[in-house]
C-alpha cells in the first residue's frame, strides 16, 4: 500500500482477508527527505501510516510497516525475506508512483496486480471519455459529474436550485469585522503523544516552516470527526466568503479536508453526498452546490488533467525567475503575502484563495519557473501531492500550460486582494498605485506582466478589457522601471 491509499475498504483488500495476505507499506527515506517539506506534511502522512497500520494489526492484518532507503528497496526486502506469489496494489496516484510499480513488475518473478486508484471517482483517463468531444472546461465536466452520480439533479437530470452555479451568491468580499465569526474547525488535540514524537523524529530534516499546528485528520475516526463538525457547523457559512481573506482568520469557513482526501482515508463521493444531504437538514443551495463543486468539479478535473499531459517542461510565458525570497524564509512587508506565509510555517495550510490570487499569482506575475513553483507548492503545504500540483499551480495558477485547463491567467492587481480582504488596511503599500515606491507589488507587476506579454495576451478575447485598460494607461515606463526594482526585491528578499 502506498502512503495516500490508507482506505481499508480500498481496492488492494477485495478478495482477502487477514491471514491470506499480508500488507506492505513503506516509509521511503528517499521520499521523506526528496524535498524540504513543511514538518506537519511529514507528521500528517507517516503519523497517518502508521495509525493506518495498527488499525489494520488490530482487525488481524499481518502488517510489514517497513523504513527503507526508497521504495523500490523496501519492497525488494520485503520480498526477499516473504517471498510473496502475487502482488497487489491500487493504481497509484502519480507518474512516479505507477513507474515504481513496473519497475517492481519488472524485477520480481511474481504477478503484479494494478487495481483502480483510491481517493477518486474516475479513473485516469476518464475525463477525455466524459468531456468526449467537447472542450477541456470544468463546467462541462461538473455537470456531466452530478449527473452521473446523481448529485444534486432532478429526476430529469436538471441542477436542483434551478442553476448549476451559485457562484452569483458566494464570492463575497469579506464583512467588516475582524474575522468571519465562523464556529472552529474540528482540530486534533494539541498534545497529540504520536504527533509529539514525529516532530521530534523530523526535526534535523531541512524544512519550510517549524510547524507546531496538525489541523488536517490523520485517520478515519478523527476524518468523520472533521466531516460531521464541517457540515454541522461550517458547511452553512462556506459559500458566501469562499473567495474571501481576513488577516486574523486562517481558515475561514474552509473544510480542511484535501489531508484525508487526499491520503484515501475519506472518500470524496462520499463526502460530496454527505454534504448534498445537508441541503435536507436547511443548509443554503449556494454553500452545498458550492462545495460539491469543489470536491467532484475541480479535484476530480484536476486529477483527469494530471493525466492528460506531461507537466515537467509546460512553460508556456517563458518564465525562469526563482521562488520568491519571502516564501523561502525571508521577510516580506506585503501583508497579503505575510499571513499567507504565517498560516505555512505554522500549519502547512493556506486557503485556496491565499494560494491562488496571493502566492500563485505573486508567482505568476513575477514569472517564476514552474517546475520550481510547484514543488515549493508541494513541500509547503500538508495535502501536496504530485497529481495536484500539476494542474493547480502549473496549469491554473501560473498559466504556463497556456491555456489548456484555464481560458485566461488568473492575473490580478492588488485592487482584487483589497475588494476580497481586509490585507490591504495594515498593509504599507498602497493597492491602487502601480509606480512609485508605495505602489503595492502586486498592482506594479500586473501592469507589466501585460505589459511584458501584450502579443500573446492580446489574442485572448477574454483578456480584451484587461488589454484595453493597459492601452489607456500613461504610465508605462514609470511601471516597467518599478517592476525591475520590484522582481529584483522579490528575489533577493528585500521588498
Ligand atoms: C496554486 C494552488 C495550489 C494548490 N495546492 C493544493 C495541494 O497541494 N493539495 C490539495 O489538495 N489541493 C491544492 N489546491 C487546491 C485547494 O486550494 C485545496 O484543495 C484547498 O485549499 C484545501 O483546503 P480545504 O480542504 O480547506 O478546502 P476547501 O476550500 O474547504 O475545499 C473543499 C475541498 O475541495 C477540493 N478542492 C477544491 N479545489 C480544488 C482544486 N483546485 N484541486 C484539488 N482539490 C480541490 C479539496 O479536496 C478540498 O478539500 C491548490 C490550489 C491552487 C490554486
Ligand atoms: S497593498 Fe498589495 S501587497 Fe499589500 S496587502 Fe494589499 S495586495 Fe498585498
């Protein structure tokens, strides 16, 4: 079993039972160690091997919890010292992780069994077979989604509510007070004894960010506690502010679910129907059908585009600066860029909104390297993940795939951070200026990341307007000399 197929109802079990097989896992030196990864991503995915593990001791499974040098190692060991006749294993969730399996394929003289990938509802490959001949376009692929597994839709198949999007609805600025006065999250106990000895254990190996915080469910028990207190207590406020972002709230109305779901230790169809049931119980059309996008739209259509293509080259702007300094350990004065990097270092977690419109837009506009941005993404955060990266920060956030899964880059200037937080009033720069010594980073680079890519941006009828409004503007060079002093300081940490 790889590390995010914790599901003991998962493929890998059906046919067995303890005492006919026995189950391997592995922690891989190698992969623990491959990047500088967030403490609390280590701590969430061993610590959730290893509750995986004694549960499975604990139903009666012979269970092999093994620490090799790589995978491949700990499966050669285990089979010298087994000798097992069959290997089974679910389809793994990376390009990796499947040419690992092949290789084991090649090297053992045993049957190697790839069955279906856990944590998902379709299968690689599937999204061509879904969206047929039709564009590549999350909507499409939503609708086809709920009407598929019946979520959400009439006996007709028509969207309950009447629309398939309540985006009108949510997308709020935030209100005006000092957080969302949301009820908290479900949280594992501080004093955590198992969380306690991996932070310890990982303690020399290099990082970004100490860590200190576990928020995300590391086994299923603690997950359904998760689920239950979402639904019951957040699920209600998670529409309206989705896009929102509040100096003193890190977590907003978020679910904090993408750790579990991601490690297979909650099922998304599951989670999509449990939250569409809630619209039984009186919970709002715009925050059920607004999460039930998120879960059965965007990650399983990010999964589908993992697939599609190859990711490690996409560059389609050309862009070669390096991770900015402020997100490898430096300070930085943009509050926006601050907090994010806070809710990092202590938790592994920022919201969607913090990753997509502040950090992967900073990215975007600077012209960071791609493949560089997605791992920093995915060492980060806790619920990285080599099929999420791809799509989400290569092909969403920073538009280097050039339009295959975005119709237009998700620029914007400092003036959408200051309509959709409160960032902006502690903020020493000013969102609305794009020159002078004021003028907030990211106002000054929008204007010359059009400016920079105007032949090809200028193609883009849905970027027209944007392209119209940098036509009127008399400012130009004044922005393209601050822009240099900008991505200088972004680079060298000095902003
Ligand atoms: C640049 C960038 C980097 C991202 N990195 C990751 C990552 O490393 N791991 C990860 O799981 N998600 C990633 N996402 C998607 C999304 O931001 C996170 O899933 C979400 O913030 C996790 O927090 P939550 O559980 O509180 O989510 P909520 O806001 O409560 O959303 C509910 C669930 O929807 C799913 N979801 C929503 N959008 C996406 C999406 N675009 N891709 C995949 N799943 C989605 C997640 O499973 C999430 O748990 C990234 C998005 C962007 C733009
Ligand atoms: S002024 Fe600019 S840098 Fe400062 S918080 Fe607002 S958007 Fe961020």
């Amino acid at each position: 079993m790889l590390g995010d197929q914790l599901d003991p109802t998962g493929p890998a079990f059906r046919g067995h039972r303890p005492g006919d097989a026995r189950v391997l896992m592995i922690e891989s030196e190698h992969a623990l160690a491959r990047l500088p990864y967030n403490r609390e991503r280590r701590v969430l995915v061993i610590g959730a091997m290893r509750r995986f593990a004694d549960r499975l001791r604990a139903a009666g499974w012979a269970v092999d919890l093994r620490r090799a040098p790589t995978l491949f190692a700990g499966v050669m060991a285990h089979a010298a010292e087994e000798e097992p006749d069959r290997i089974v294993v679910a389809h793994p969730a990376s390009r990796s992780g499947l040419a690992l399996v092949r290789r084991v394929a090649g090297a053992l003289p045993v049957q190697v069994e790839i069955r279906e990938p856990v944590g998902f509802i379709t299968r690689p490959g599937e999204l061509d077979e879904i969206l047929g001949a039709r564009q590549p376009r999350m909507d499409t692929f939503y609708r086809a989604m709920r009407r598929r597994l019946g979520i959400l839709v009439d006996a007709d198949g028509e969207p309950v509510g009447g629309a398939w999007s309540m985006d009108a609805e949510n997308r709020k600025p935030p209100p005006r007070t000092r957080d969302l006065g949301a009820p908290a999250p479900w949280l594992p106990a501080a004093d955590d004894p198992l969380d306690r000895e991996l932070r310890h254990e990982f303690a020399s190996l290099p990082e970004i960010g100490g860590g200190g915080e576990r928020v995300m469910a590391a086994d299923q028990g603690e997950a359904e506690a998760a689920l239950d207190r979402f639904i019951e207590t957040r699920l209600a406020g998670f529409g309206p502010h989705q896009d929102a972002m509040m100096d003193d709230d890190w977590a907003m109305s978020h679910a904090l679910l993408s750790g579990p779901l991601n490690l297979g230790i909650l099922s998304p169809e599951r989670v999509a129907r449990r939250v569409a049931d809630a619209l039984g119980d009186g919970a709002p059309i715009a925050s059920v059908e607004g999460f039930v996008r998120q879960v059965i739209g965007w990650r399983e259509y990010v999964w589908g585009w993992y697939w599609k293509r190859t990711w490690r080259t996409a560059n389609a702007l050309g862009a070669e600066a390096p991770v900015p300094a402020a997100l490898r350990g430096g300070s930085t004065r943009m509050r926006c860029v601050e907090v994010a990097m806070d809710g990092i270092h202590r938790r592994g977690y920022s919201h969607h909104i913090q990753r997509l419109m502040v950090l992967g837009t900073l990215m975007l506009l600077r012209g960071t390297e791609p493949w560089a941005a997605s791992r920093w993404f995915q060492a980060a955060h806790v619920d990285g993940a080599a099929w999420v990266m791809a799509p989400n920060v290569i092909g969403m956030a920073l538009y280097a795939d050039g339009g295959g899964m975005m119709t237009k880059p998700y620029a914007a200037s400092g003036a959408y951070i200051k309509r959709m937080s409160n960032h902006c009033r502690s903020c020493p720069y000013d969102p609305t200026a794009g020159a002078g010594p004021d003028a907030c980073p990211f106002t000054t680079l929008y204007w010359d990341f059009l400016d920079r890519h105007r032949e090809r941006l200028g193609q883009n009828h849905r970027m027209a307007l944007s392209m119209r409004n940098l036509a009127k503007r008399q400012d130009i060079p004044a922005i393209r000399a601050r822009a240099r002093e900008v991505m200088a300081a972004l680079d060298t940490g000095v902003d």
